[in-house]
C-alpha cells in the first residue's frame, strides 16, 4: 500500500532512529513491572538459552534473553537494547514471572568505606 509521499513503511522509519517504536508499545501501555523491582545496578542472568518458542513473548523480550546469557546489569541491557530503562524493567518483570532470567539486587553498601576516606583521597589529589 503507498501513502501520498511514500509507502506506508516509509512513514514508520525515520532516516536517523531507524523503525519508529514507541516504548508503550514494546510494553502494552504498562509502565511498571508485574514483578521485581530493578535497581539500575541489578545483575540480570537469563535460565535458558533459547526462548524463541515461548508464546506471548515479542521481539524485545527474547533480544533480553540473548543479551543476558551472560550477566549484565539492568543499565547495560537497556543501553544495548537502545530502549528506556523503565522498559526494560517491565520487561524483565514479565520474565521473572516466567522464570526466564534471574534478577540479583545490588549489594548492600556494608563494605563502602566512610565517606571521609574518600575526601581524604579527593584532599590529597587537589595538593598534587
């Protein structure tokens, strides 16, 4: 079918972006996950290897899964996927619920040295 001024596949594809999507559709209007709660610092290991053949899933969910066979975090999934982080964390929810991936949380900050260490550090650099 052609639309005046091109095809109809012309209008859904900008020169620069590439495939015009936006991120409510990826997610079907939803803007939090069903499950989990993601921390950008959230490490995201996928359970299976293949997951082509599941139904219900689109293109983003099973692009997550080959991206997270190894362990990534939840910012990096959303930079290599070139989608928003609140995507990708409804996203992610939808395959936890289908015990796809396997989220972990970030550490607790237990081990972070006090704060004035690291002005202690930043004092000496500035008197180089």
């Amino acid at each position: 079918m052609t639309v005046e001024g091109g095809s109809t596949e012309d209008r859904w594809v900008d020169d620069h972006a590439g495939p015009v999507v936006r991120p409510y559709a990826v997610t079907r209007g939803r803007a939090r996950p069903v499950t989990g709660t993601f921390d950008l610092i959230s490490l995201v290991t996928a359970t299976r290897a293949d997951v082509a053949g599941e139904s219900g899933l689109g293109p983003e969910h099973v692009a997550i899964v080959a991206l997270c066979q190894r362990m990534q975090s939840v910012a990096e999934v959303a930079a290599h996927l070139d989608l928003p982080v609140g995507t990708v964390r409804v996203l992610l929810g939808d395959l936890m619920a289908r015990d796809l991936v396997q989220v972990s949380p970030p550490r607790s900050s237990a081990g972070v040295p006090d704060e004035s260490i690291f002005e202690a550090v930043i004092n000496g650099l500035r008197a180089l």
